[in-house]
C-alpha cells in the first residue's frame, strides 16, 4: 500500500515537471540579445541595412518580422520585413547572425518628417511563432545616406589606374623608341593585293561594316581601317563602295572616306553617294548587300566590325562571285564562318591593332605592347591562381572578385 | 571525282531542301530530353509563388522567329499556367508585332486579363539606356505600355518599381542583348536573369552560365523543344526537331564525303 | 573650323568619357541622377539619327531611279515598300495617327504576312549555305584541322535528338566539348577583346584615337 501510494505522488510530481517543460518549450521564443539599423555601405541612400544576433528559439515555425516609423514615439505599424528565422544569415558569419537589407523608401512617403534633408527611419524587430511574438527591447535607427564611392569595386578602379598608367607610360616610351615590334597580320598587309587586285580587274572595292553602332568598339576600328583602305583606293582611282546599317556610322564613314580622297589629292573622286545605308535591319542588310556583290561582280569585300548570323551569307555570296576577301570581327561565334570562306580573317582584337599595324604612328603602338603587358599580367594571374586555389589559397580569386 | 568536289551548290541545296521538307511529311518523333541549362528557366519559374512578375524581354526581329517565338510561347505557357503576372517588352523595333501577338494569344487561352494578369510594354529604343532607365524606374522608361494605357495606373505593375522588384527577367535575343542584359541590368540592379538565343549565339552564352550570370540558358530551337517537353505541350519546336536532325545529320555526311573526295583526289595525283 | 571640328568634339569626348568612367564607381545620389540625364540624352539623340539614316536611303535610290543605272527598277520597290508602310501606319484602321495603334490593321498584315516571312526566309538561306560551305571547305588539310572536324561533327550530333539514338554518350560529350575546350577558347578570346576594348577607349577618350571624328589628324 506504502508503495502504490509513493508510485502515485511520484507519477504526479513528475507529470507536473513534463507539463511545464513542455510548456516551457512551447512557449520560450527568446528574442535576440541585439538589434542594430545603419545605412548600407557602397549605396545610392534608398537602403537601410539591419543586422541582429541569431537567436537560440530559432526554428522553422518563427519568424522575424520587422515594423518601420518615421518616429520614435509613433506606433510601428509598417511591416518592412518578414522572414522565416532560418534564413538571411549574414556571409561569413556561420549563422551567428542576420543581415538583411531594405528600403525604406517603398513604404514610405518621401516628402515626410525629414530631417536634415534626409528621413531618419526607426526600426523594431520582432520574432513570432504561432503562439508568441516577443519583442527586442532596442529601437534601432538609421538615416540612409548616399556614398561616393563603392568600396566593393575598389579592386576594378585599381586595375582599371594600373592599366591606364600601363597604357600612357608605353605610349611615352614609343615617342621615345618607335621601332617597336608587331608581329605580323597577314590579312592587314593583304590589303594592298587585294587593292591592287580591284585596280586590275577594274571593278569596284565593297566595303562591309558590321552590324553594331558608332558605340561599339569593332566599329569604331572598323572606321580606322576604313580610312586607311580609302586614302590607297583613292591613290589607285578605284571605286569604294560603303555599305552601312546604321545612320550614325555611315555619317562617320561618309566624313573619313572625304578625308581620306582629300589627303590622297583626290577630293574631286569622293562620290558621297558610294557611302550608303543599305538597309537598318539585319537581313535586308544582308539582302542589299548580297544583291549588291552579285550585281556589280566587287573585285575585293571587306567585312570589318561585329556580324552576327548574316556573316556567313554574306562571305558565302561574296566567295560564289570570286571575290578577294578579307574579314575582321570579334565576334567568337562567327570567326568559323569567315575563316572557311574568307581568304584572310583577323581574329579578335586583331581588329583592334589594324589602325596601330597600318598607321605604325607611336600613340598607337605603345597603347598596344600596353595591352600585350596587361594580357601577360592576367594570364599570370590565372596560372598563379589557379595553382594556389588548387591548394586552398584563394588569395588571388579573392583580389578579383567582383562585387 | 574532281566534279563532284567542284559541284554546283545548288544540287547540294536540294538535297538540304529535301532533308528538311520529307520529315515534315513523314513525321516521326524524336525524344527530346531537358538539359540542366534548360532546366535553369524552367526551375526558376516553377519556384516562384503566384502573382510574382516575370519581365520577358522579346529582343528577336522576325527573322529569328522560327527559333525564339516557340521559345516565348513555351516561357508565357508555363507563367500564366502558374498565375504568374507578366511584363512585356522589347529593344528590337522589328519584334514588336510578334511579342504582343504572342502574349495576347497565349493570355487570352488561359483566360487572363490584359493590364491584370499581363501587359506589354512595347518598344524603346537605346538599348543599354532603356535597361538603365527601367533599372531606376520603370514608369520613366515606359510612362505608357503597347496599348497607350499610362503604366503608372496598371495593376499588373503594382510593387514594381524597377527591375530589382522581378522577380526574374528572361531575355530572348537575336542580337547582342543578353549580354548588354548583364552589364548594365543585372550587374546594376541585382535580379535574376534568364537567357534564350539562337543557335548561332548559344556558344557565347556559356561563360555566363558558369559564372552563373545568367540561370539558365536554352540556346536554338532546341532549346524551345526542351522546354516545351518540360512544361508537357510539344508543339512547333518538338516537331522541328526531326527536320533539324535529319540536316545535321547531312550536312555531317556532307562533310565525311567531302574529305573522302579530297583525300581520294590526293592519292590519285 | 577646326575648332569646331576638332577642338570641341575632343573636349566633349574627354569630360564625357571621363565623368562616365568614374560614375560606374560612385554609387551617390547625384551619381545616378547624371547617369538617367544622360541616358535620356542618348535615347533622344538615337531617335534622330534615325532621320539621317532615311534621308540617305531615299537619296540613293531617288538618284538610281532618275539617272536609270542597271537595276533602277529595284529601287522603286524601296519607294513603294516604304511609302506603302508609311500611309497604312499613319492610317491606323481609320483611326489615323493621333489615336493609339490599332489592331488588326493592313498595317499589322503587311507585318505578318510580308516582313516576318521575308525576314524568316533570308534567315534560313543559312541553313543551305552552311552545308555548302562544309562541302567546300571543311577539310582536314592538317592535325589541327582534323581535331577541329572531329569536335564539330561529335557537337553537330550531339545537339539533335537524333544523336543520342546514335550513340547514347554523344550527348554529354558534345556538352563537355560545349563547356570546357569551347569556354576555354572564348575566355580567352574575350579578356584579349575586352582589354582592347579598354584600350581603344582610353585613346578615345584622351584624343589620342581621333578617326572617329572623321579621318585626318
């Protein structure tokens, strides 16, 4: 009897400690020691960055919610943020704390309560589950603020000064030592054959700017090369003939090739006429053009700038009328197709070192061994990298991250 | 053997026409299995919860409808499929007609409601300009959509500030504007960013995809029949895949006959 | 004139370019605001070059038609197609130009039932002339070649459906051949462009690079 009646008060006294250890557990979201509000770094002023310790009731059935106001005192009514507590966790910081960014500005009006010329926000972080929600005790506040410089792309300003003072410092030193060596571009020095050829034959010089605008860097070298090619043309009394998509560009074309028949003594055989807009959309670009090298039997096609799916119609018209020709783009997916049917093609930034290779002038050769330095200088970069990334040091691809 | 190297292009013409036209008669059917670039899109919309806006920007001109239009098709398919609100435009003058007609069609199947559910924006020109613009606010870079209707009063664009509030953007291009996309779009405005382009261009796309600029990537008309499969409505593009392989399977054999010429040629001299 | 042509244009380079290359850097509100002026800048100015572009277009072909060179009657259809495009757009199913695009217009007809087929149609001569093109030219004269040809037919395959029917590894060998050595080119190809990219800009922009502006020092 003694020990059913010990039993009993004992199955009670240890009922009672289940009950309130589970109501313990139910009930125990324990809200984060800290919760702090201040401007994001590296941004335009409409962001506000919050960042609080993980809490230990964290789980998937609480969440973190955030109210915003415009005042300390008012009410906080505005829900700016709402995330399950598992989530957000700050880079780097192994899930010991939550960073997130806002912006204040979506919720609130612009034009209100501003201080300073600016809106200070104030911030309360408060964490729910289905049965709780407990409160951090600290109000936090922020004022956004607009920054003058992007800390996180400090590592692009810096190459991007390194390899300007690469450029002028070579450039300095060509003045000073024009012999500087260029390896040879056989479809460059072709052009003259394949002038020489037009001349022959009496039949006119097709010249094929790509499909990009003045914007464009392959256009802007494709205009240098232009100039070049007029000013023999002109010497030679052969026809050019200029086919443009774009009205910027063919007035840039229009202006270079005059200049260039003025320098050669020939301004009198500039026919503007012969600097044209073929058309302003891809394939009757393609269309005109073609019609163009079948109808006039060119002697010679030029393709310089960026093609995209109409090289190859074009190249495949031009080699069905016999023509020399000779392409340069730095577009990668369409060198295959000029280089089966083109008789030379310059690959890449080839195009870009025509104007330094033709023009052989000092300026332009330095800013090219500049370039060649800073191609080295990468490709170390990568060997080097790759090696120590291989081993666990990432010290490299940290240098390079871009933001 | 000389003549048949030095062959008139034209018979070589016709037997491509032949390839691509006898299966079109003779269909037969090809599995067509996704691809993980494929599935990139595809995930990414499936995980997004109704009435979330997807851009889709149309930058393809009529030309490249054969391979991009099936694409968008599929794209508008699976979004409005999954209540999804989305947003219509295009830097490409010439694909203006077929953008609009591909959202209107496919909207009005699933019974949504233009300016509710869907809207297209229309064209802008400047391209890297329009995606600074509407990176900073949309209603500036299109104060009116397609039909003249002010975007500031539409529905569908209501909690869209900008193209940081997509999102995702899923651009299908012709041209060079994906990666125009990722300059001056993603790296700017920080949203996620889909890609589908023609065959031709696929192979550009690649680096992006494994610095995982871009999420996915379907690259030519099969990359349309993928995602056609995927979303389980085979239509334009699952059928084009049995002419478009008979062709490369050509042009392969093209290729080996040619070099057996050249070689027996070679021999003989 | 020189000033004009020269002097001024250079000036205007050199602050732009400069202003635009430091704005990437500094995320400030003043930053983005230049930035939205100048694109809007841009965008108006795009627009206009547009009338430049019709002027020479028209100008061309008018003086074809009026001095009859071989092939005139090719430039009649650039009159009659654009004028065509101009009257039924400004038309606008009745509705002229002062109300908003209508639907279903002889407009939207031509659109649908000439330039998207036109359009589609020069896009698939590719089709023809690729396999021409690799007829006539694909040869495997030297190793590199004949690696180069090996890679091209194994991708050719291995992107159809058919080409796992073949051989069910020719697939994900095209994918590998895709995503390394294909990658591994255009990385490559791509820093060496993006640094000449670079470079060139920097000649622009400090006047060293002056052809742009129209042949001539």
């Amino acid at each position: 009897m003694y020990k059913i009646f010990l039993t009993f008060i004992l199955s009670i006294l240890i009922l009672q400690y289940a009950s309130a250890t589970t109501a313990d557990e139910a009930g125990s979201l324990i809200p984060p020691a800290d919760f702090q509000a201040f401007d994001t770094p590296n941004d335009n002023a409409k962001s506000v960055s919050l960042r609080w310790p993980s809490s230990p009731s964290e789980s998937a059935a609480a969440e973190y919610v955030v109210y915003a106001s415009l005042r300390k005192n008012t009410p906080f009514i505005t829900e700016v943020l709402r995330i399950n507590s598992k989530t957000m966790y700050e880079e780097g910081s192994d899930s010991n704390f939550h960073y997130v960014e806002i912006k204040p500005g979506k919720f609130f009006n612009k034009d209100s309560d501003v201080t300073g010329g600016r809106s200070s926000y104030f911030f309360k972080l408060v964490m729910m589950s289905n049965s709780e929600n407990v409160t951090v005790n600290e109000i936090a506040s922020a004022t956004p603020k607009g920054n003058w410089f992007n800390w996180k792309k400090l590592n692009n300003f810096i190459i991007l000064i390194t390899f300007s003072a690469l450029v002028f410092w070579f450039i300095e030193h060509a003045k000073k030592n024009p012999n500087l060596y260029l390896r040879k571009i056989s479809g460059l020095d072709a052009i003259d054959d394949a002038l020489g050829r037009a001349t022959e034959m009496g039949k006119p010089v097709l010249y094929v700017h790509g499909l990009n605008g003045m914007g464009s860097i392959s256009t802007i070298a494709a205009v240098n090369i232009l100039g070049r090619i007029a000013i023999r043309v002109a010497e030679y009394d052969t026809t050019l003939k200029v086919s443009n998509i774009d009205p910027i560009v063919m007035s840039v074309s229009q202006e270079v090739v005059k200049e260039s028949y003025l320098e050669a003594g020939r301004p009198d055989a500039y026919v503007q006429d012969n600097v044209f807009m073929a058309a302003s959309e891809q394939f009757p670009y393609v269309a005109a053009v073609s019609g163009i090298m079948i109808r006039e039997k060119t002697a010679a096609n030029f393709f310089m700038g960026y093609f995209y799916a109409e090289s190859l119609i074009l190249a495949e018209t031009g080699a069905s009328t016999g023509a020399i020709q000779i392409a340069a783009t730095d577009s990668y997916t369409q060198l295959p197709f000029f280089i089966t049917t083109c008789d030379y093609t310059l690959i890449g930034e080839e195009l870009y070192a025509a104007s330094a290779y033709l023009s052989r002038e000092p300026l332009l050769l330095g800013s090219l061994r500049a370039q060649d330095i800073a191609k080295g200088i990468i490709i170390s970069a990568l060997v080097i990298g790759a090696a120590l990334a291989t081993v666990g040091i990432g010290f490299i691809s940290f240098l390079f991250k871009a933001s | 053997m000389e003549r048949l190297l030095r062959i008139d292009r034209r018979i070589i013409f016709a037997f491509v026409a032949a390839a691509v036209t006898i299966p079109l008669l003779i269909k037969f059917d090809l599995p067509v299995p996704a691809t993980k670039e494929v599935r990139g899109i595809y995930d990414k919309i499936d995980s997004l919860p109704e009435g979330s806006h997807v851009l889709i920007a149309f930058d393809y001109d009529p030309a490249s409808k054969e391979e991009l239009q099936p694409m968008a098709v599929a794209l508008l398919h699976h979004c409005f499929k999954n209540n999804i609100k989305v947003v219509g435009m295009t830097l490409n003058p010439g694909g203006t007609g077929l953008a609009d007609s591909a959202i209107t069609e496919v909207g009005k199947e699933y019974g949504r409601e233009y300016k509710e559910d869907y809207v297209f924006l229309g064209y802008k020109t400047g391209v890297e300009l329009v995606m600074i613009n509407m990176g900073e606010n949309i209603y500036s870079a299109f104060p009116k959509d397609f039909s003249g209707n002010a975007t500031a009063d539409l529905p569908v664009l209501k909690g869209v500030q900008s193209l940081q509030d997509f999102d995702f953007v899923v651009d299908l291009a012709s041209g060079s504007s994906i990666e125009a996309w990722i300059a001056f779009g993603k790296e700017k405005y920080n949203f996620d960013l889909g890609a589908g382009c023609t065959a031709v261009i696929g192979p550009d796309m690649y680096p992006f995809l494994q610095s995982k600029q871009i999420d996915g990537l379907m690259s030519g008309l099969k990359g349309a029949a993928e995602y056609e499969t995927l979303i389980e409505r085979k239509s334009s593009a699952v059928a084009g895949m049995s002419p478009q392989s008979v062709v490369h399977v050509l042009v392969v054999l093209f290729v080996i006959f040619g070099n057996f010429l050249y070689f027996m040629t070679g021999r003989k001299k | 004139m020189n000033f004009f042509k020269r002097t001024i244009p250079l000036i205007i380079a050199f602050i732009m370019g400069i202003m635009m290359a430091f704005q990437y850097y500094v995320p400030h509100e003043a930053s983005q605001s230049l930035l939205k002026v100048v694109t809007r800048w841009g965008i108006t100015i795009a627009g206009f070059a547009v009338f430049i572009g019709a002027y020479s277009l028209f100008h061309l072909h008018w003086n074809k038609i009026k001095r009859k060179v071989p092939g005139w009657g090719y430039s009649t259809f650039v009159f009659f197609g654009a004028g065509i495009t101009i009257i039924f757009g400004l038309y606008n199913g009745g509705e002229f130009f002062l109300h908003d695009k209508q639907e279903g217009t002889m407009f939207d007809w031509m659109y649908f039932n000439v330039q998207v087929p036109a359009g589609a149609t020069m896009f698939s001569i590719l089709a023809f002339f690729m396999a021409s093109a690799a007829y006539r030219t694909f040869r495997a004269r030297t190793s590199e070649a004949t690696i180069l040809l090996i890679a091209a037919v194994i991708v050719m395959l291995g992107r159809v459906p058919v080409g796992a029917l073949i051989w069910e590894y020719l697939p994900p060998i095209a994918d590998w051949i895709m995503s390394v050595p294909n990658m591994a080119a255009k990385r490559g190809i791509l820093i060496g462009v993006s640094i000449g990219a670079i470079a060139t800009s920097l000649r622009i922009i400090f006047g060293i690079e002056r052809a742009y502006l129209g042949g001539g020092d």
